[in-house]
C-alpha cells in the first residue's frame, strides 16, 4: 500500500474516532463501534449500512458469534474502506 494511502487512511481512522468520541459513542478497546454507530459515523442509516453489508459492499464487519449476534465494524477498517473509494455519497 503507498505511503500516501496509508498516511489518508490513518488520517481519516483519526477523524472518525475523534467523531466518535465527540458523539458519546462506545469504542471497543481494539476500536470498533457498533453497526448503528459507524452508520451514524458515515453519516447514513443503519438499515443502509446493513443492506450494504449484507450485498458485501459495506467496510469488513466483525460478528463474534456468527449469525444472529451484534454486528461491530473497526474504526481502521471503515476509514480504509473510505479511502479506497468505497463509500457512497
């Protein structure tokens, strides 16, 4: 990956924590929020986000004991997702 990306994609991992932070949102230890707090990080709805991940277009998720458990998405993961010009505006 080129420095350039990496430096954006750190950058933009920044600014969604600092969101994060300023919004009162939970942040996991190894940085991840909630499906409905990373829509609201997006600045979409969770339904949108959850369409998105169940049509494989959203950032990587993480769900800890398989189906029918609480979704998570790592804030690194979504500013990478960003950056590589994933987001939909």
């Amino acid at each position: 990956m080129p420095n350039d990306l990496r430096d954006r994609i750190a950058h933009c991992a920044t600014l969604l924590r600092e969101a994060a932070d300023i919004a009162g949102m939970t942040v996991s230890g190894d940085g991840r929020v909630s499906e409905a707090d990373m829509a609201k990080l997006l600045g979409m709805s969770a339904g949108h986000l959850k369409a998105l991940r169940i049509e494989g277009r959203a950032p990587s998720h993480h769900q800890p004991g398989g189906p029918g458990t609480r979704i998570s998405y790592k804030i690194e993961l979504a500013a990478e997702w960003i950056e590589r010009g994933f987001l939909e505006v």
